[in-house]
C-alpha cells in the first residue's frame, strides 16, 4: 500500500494550491469588509473624536483615499509581509496587536481541546463498543446536552458555582504561561473547561462514529475469532484505527474553538483574539477587525492543511482518492 | 437517498402505514412515533411555539415594567424567576424574548435555505467549472468560523435584529449549499436519473421531478440543526450586544445584563440561559431522529431496533 513519494508530492502539490485559492478568497472578504461599511469608516470610527486633522491623518494612514484596486494589491502586498495596518483606536500596527493577544488565546484553545479530547475518546469509544445498550444511550443524550449548552452560559454557571459560590477558582483574568505556570492553571481552568465541554461533546459522536464504523471491519471479526482478548482488540484494532478520522474532526474543532474563545474570552476577561474583537467591533476599529478575522481565517486554513497531510501519511487511502 | 422516496411513494398507496411485507419498510412517521425522545422534543418545540405566539397573554408582567423597589427580588410567588436589577420580572421577560429568538431563528435557516440549496443543487448536477467556482466560495465561507463571520457582519452594518438575522442567513448559506451538493452528486448517478436523461427529459424537470425529492431528508435534517444553531448564534450575538438591543429583550441579552449581577442574583443568570438551552435542545434532539428516520442508513438500524 506504500505511495511513490511522487504520488505524495502530487498530493500535498494539490492541497496548496487548493489552500492558495481559498486563502485568495479569504483576503478578497476580508478586504472588502472595510470597502462594504455604509458610509465613510474613518468617519464612523472616530466618532465624536472627530476633527479635520484626525480624520485626515487617519484617512491617509489607512490608505482609504486611494482608489479601490490600487487599495486591493496594496493590501495583498502588504498583508504579505505582515503589515496589516493600524488600527483606528490606538494607532499601534495591527500585527503587533494581534501577536500580543495570540498566546492567550492559543493557550485556552489548547487547554479546551485537550480536555474535550479527554471526554470524547474515552465516551466515544466506550459508547460504540456498547451499541444500542444504556451506556451508548446515556452518551448519546449526554453529548446533545454538551452540543446544546451555549458556551457563555456555562461559563456563567460554573462561575456561580465555582467562583462565587465556593471560592475555588478565580472567575477573571489571565496570568502568562512563560509567568506562572500555576497561576494559569487557576486561571485557565474554568474557561478551558466551558471550552472543552462543547468541543467534547461534538467529539464524542465523531469518536463514536469511527469507532462503530472500525468495529464492523472484517479484520476486527478476524481478530476475535481468532482468540485475541478482548481489551487486545479493543486497543490495536479498533480504538488506532478509529482515531485516525477523529484526527480531522480535532483540526477543525480546533478552528471552531478559536471561534468559541470569543465569547468565552468576554466572559472570563480572558485577554485574547476573541476579546480583541469584541472591543474592536464595539469601536469600529476595521482595520483591527479585518486583521484578527483574517489571522484566524487563516490559522484555519494552515491547520486543515496540515491536518490533511497528517491524515495522508497516517492513511494511505487517502492520497488515491 | 432512493430508499426514502420509495417508502414516501409507498405510504402515500397505503394510508393505513402497515409495512407491506415485500420490503419490510414502514412509514416514517411511525418510526418517529416510536421513538419517544423526538417525540417529546416535538413536544418542547410546540410549547415553545405556542408560548411565542402567546406571549402578551401569559406574561404575567409587561416586558420593560420597572419597578426599582422590586429589583433583583429572589423567585417568589409573585415572581417565577426573580427580577433584574430594574425591577423587571424575569420570567415576562423570557416569555416575550421567545418569539424575537424564534423569528431571527427561523427568518435566517430560511434564507439560508433558499439561497443555499439551489446553489448546491445547482454546483452538484451541473459540474464541471461551475461546481468548482462555487464550491471554492464555499470553502472561502467556511474558511471563517461562524460567529467571527456574523460579527463581521454586524460591524459593517448596525446592530439590530434585521442585521442578526442577515448575518447568521448568510453564515449558515454555505452549510445547505454543501449539504445540497453532495445528496445531488449521489442522486445525479442514480439509473433513473440516467434514463430520464437519455429519454431527453430537459434539465430543469430532472431537477424538481428526479433530483429535489431525493435529497429531502439530508435538507430536512440539517434545517433542524441550523434551527439550533441559529437560536445559538442570535443568543451569543445578543450576549455581546451586536445582536437584539436593548431595551428589546432576549436571552442572550438578559445573560448579558445579569453578568453584573454574579453574586447578588443567581436567577437573572440562571434562567435565560435555561430557555436557550431547552430550545437548542430541542431542535438538536428533533434533527438526530429526523435523522434516524430519514436517512437510508439510520433508517435501517431503526426498523431493526422496531422488529427486536
């Protein structure tokens, strides 16, 4: 089943240049975000700040006096080498801004996935291996329940319990890792956990799914019937087989977890992308708003693209089809 | 996808339901009825429903009747749930927010359905550069996580609920579009399909007779998890205050308002979020046994269960 390296070549060849065009196709939105706001942006962003010479620096600045394709391949090219212009609201690069906040988010995004990944293969799997029997029922229901939960009101719970209520954990803030390693582990913990919630319970039903799918794989029944334990199948034919798709479902639960920080962010004051945006939007900042929608746009695309190449090399199928 | 219009055509030919013996298959609404969860989620869904339409009637206070004396009182006889910081009965407040959510829910599955369905029944049968240039927007839509695109969205225009129900519309358009696709490329193939081709049947009529019944049940079900979705969406919308403005209520709003009142008043938290939750569930649960029923795969482990 070995793939000619030329084969893979081909492969990840063709999912560049697919990510390529999609990644053309983000930047073609994102700028035209700023260019679909009724009216005169750096009008409406400075409000009732407003003075000839602010306006005027603002306008030259951000570019928005020249003509809209001059605009266009100005943005492309100067996106390209990481200047995303500045933002309307402090006037500090928008690149710089949006490095700042990445650790933050990165970090509670990872917290959160970890932990959903820790409640779904092992639901996951147990549920599939008892299809149809209580056990499968309680995961089933028990997984809407998690995929229904809006995320920012199980924030709010578990502060009442765990904050207000009990004084355990703190309901706010944010310590760096690199500061204090303890510090964010107090500090990470509700809102990874909120995080984690909803991305596992999404991941348990794709766990699940895989698992059932492996399970009825004729060398799965070749295995049993050849006396092998139970707890030997269960661990290297089923559950390494299963986990190969679950892989994609985790790339692009991360991507909808970047999109969960947001309000997750709001309520912990979780110093982030997602806090970034919000203030942003609150503020008319679109320089600020089109740079952090095209940074996540883009974490999105890199992180599919590289789950894709994982998948292939971990399953060969793949690359033939 | 075949499976599901020959048993449509068969309970149609015997309004009775009965299984015909030849094929074992029987109605879909009588699996449905079987199966006691979707059941009692149709069941939420139509209290909520009547709730929404009902509103000025059962809510037992008006919507933005403050009265400071009362403020953040715990639930009592008088008040259900409490009041907020205004004064303002909590439970009224839900009650009224409920058709607001339903509306925006609704307003923007259904836009999102009529011009996202045709897109994909449109890239999936015709092919060739056309399904490319469309499924390459797609995948540029779904480049962005939902909640960023509609915030996006929302920043260019003005909050309100117009602009709510455009931004989750057109964040949830690609979904259908894909969904509509890929049931068409699998109906597309199917010999009746081929035949009504060679026989010179024109385009169009292959489309409304042959290709949009056969892709009814993935559409069905994923109009019941958009519903979900959508009320989630409004909900987070609302929650950071780009989504219904006050003094206007609704549920993510009303989270919005009690995140200050944390220690003092349990309730202004506790209970919005509940009418959320319920409602997402709801259509959750309804589009799982929808899908059970609907989709030839899940169908046929549910007759199995029913003959066991």
């Amino acid at each position: 089943m070995r793939m000619s390296p030329r084969a893979v070549t081909r492969f990840l060849g063709m999912r560049l240049i697919h990510s390529a065009v999609v990644l053309f196709g983000v930047m073609v939105v994102t700028f035209a975000l700023i260019q679909l706001v009724p009216g005169d942006p750096v009008r409406l962003a400075l409000g009732t700040r407003y003075t000839q010479e602010s306006y005027d620096a603002l306008m030259a600045a951000s570019g928005l006096d020249r003509p809209m394709g001059e605009q266009f391949f100005a943005y492309i090219g100067s996106a390209a080498t990481g200047d995303l212009g500045v933002s309307f609201r402090s006037g500090q690069p928008v690149t710089v801004l949006l490095f700042e906040r990445l650790p933050a988010t990165l970090s509670l995004a990872g917290a959160g996935l970890l932990i959903g990944l820790l409640i779904a293969v092992p639901a996951g799997l147990w549920a599939a291996l008892r299809e149809g029997r209580l056990a499968d029922g309680v995961v089933r229901i028990t997984s809407q329940f998690g995929v229904s939960i809006p995320d920012f009101w199980m924030g709010m719970l578990l502060i009442l319990v765990f904050s207000t209520g009990l004084g355990w954990l703190p309901s706010s803030g944010y310590i760096p890792i690199s500061e204090s390693p303890g510090g964010w582990l107090r500090q990470v913990t509700l809102p990874a956990i909120t995080v984690g919630t909803v991305a596992g319970a999404i991941l348990t039903r794709y766990v699940r799914a895989a698992t059932l799918e492996v399970a009825n794989m004729g060398y799965v029944r070749t295995a049993k019937s050849k006396g092998l334990a139970p707890s030997v199948v269960t661990l290297r034919h089923i559950a390494r087989n299963a986990l190969v798709p679950v892989l994609t479902v985790a790339g692009i639960q991360l991507a909808t977890i970047l999109s969960g920080v947001i309000v997750v962010e709001v309520v912990f004051a979780w110093p982030g992308l997602g806090r970034l945006v919000f203030d942003s939007v609150a503020s008319r900042d679109y320089p600020m708003i089109q740079g952090a929608v095209l940074l996540i746009a883009v974490m999105f695309l890199l992180i599919n693209f590289i789950v894709d190449v994982l998948y292939a090399v971990v399953d060969p199928r793949i690359r033939l089809a | 996808m075949k499976q599901t219009s020959e048993t449509g055509g068969e309970a149609s030919q015997d309004p009775s339901g009965s299984a015909s013996p030849a094929s074992g298959r029987v109605a879909a609404w009588k699996l449905l009825a079987a199966h006691p969860v979707t059941l009692f989620s149709i069941f939420v869904l139509t209290c909520i429903v009547v709730v929404a339409l009902a509103a000025p009637w059962i809510a037992p206070y008006g919507v933005n009747q403050t009265d400071v004396s009362r403020a953040l009182q715990p639930p009592s006889a008088a008040h259900w749930m409490g009041t907020d910081d205004l004064g303002r009965d909590v439970m009224s407040r839900i009650i009224a927010a409920t058709g607001t959510s339903m509306q925006i829910a609704v307003a923007s599955v259904v836009f999102a359905f009529m011009v996202g369905v045709p897109i994909g029944i449109l890239a999936g049968y015709v092919g060739g550069l056309v399904d490319a240039v469309l499924m390459r927007v797609v995948d540029v839509m779904f480049a962005f996580p939902v909640l960023l695109l509609a915030l996006a969205i929302v920043a260019i225009l003005t909050p309100g609920q117009l602009t709510t129900m455009i931004a989750i519309g057109v964040v949830f358009t690609p979904i259908f579009a894909r969904v509509a696709r890929a049931s068409t490329l699998s109906v597309r193939v199917e010999p009746f399909v081929q035949v009504s081709r060679t026989m010179g049947t024109p385009g169009w009529w292959i489309l409304l007779r042959h290709i949009l019944p056969n892709i009814t049940g993935p559409i069905v079900v994923q109009t019941s998890l958009s519903l979900a979705f959508a009320i989630l969406s409004e909900a987070a919308l609302s929650f950071l205050g780009l989504g219904i403005q006050p003094p206007y209520p609704s549920w993510g709003g009303m989270l919005f308002d009690a995140q200050g009142f944390m220690s003092q008043a349990w309730w202004m938290s506790v209970f919005p979020g509940a009418a959320i939750f319920i409602a997402v569930l709801a259509f959750n649960l309804l589009g799982d046994g929808l899908r059970d029923v609907l989709d030839p795969k899940q169908r046929t482990l549910a007759e199995l269960r029913r003959k066991r």
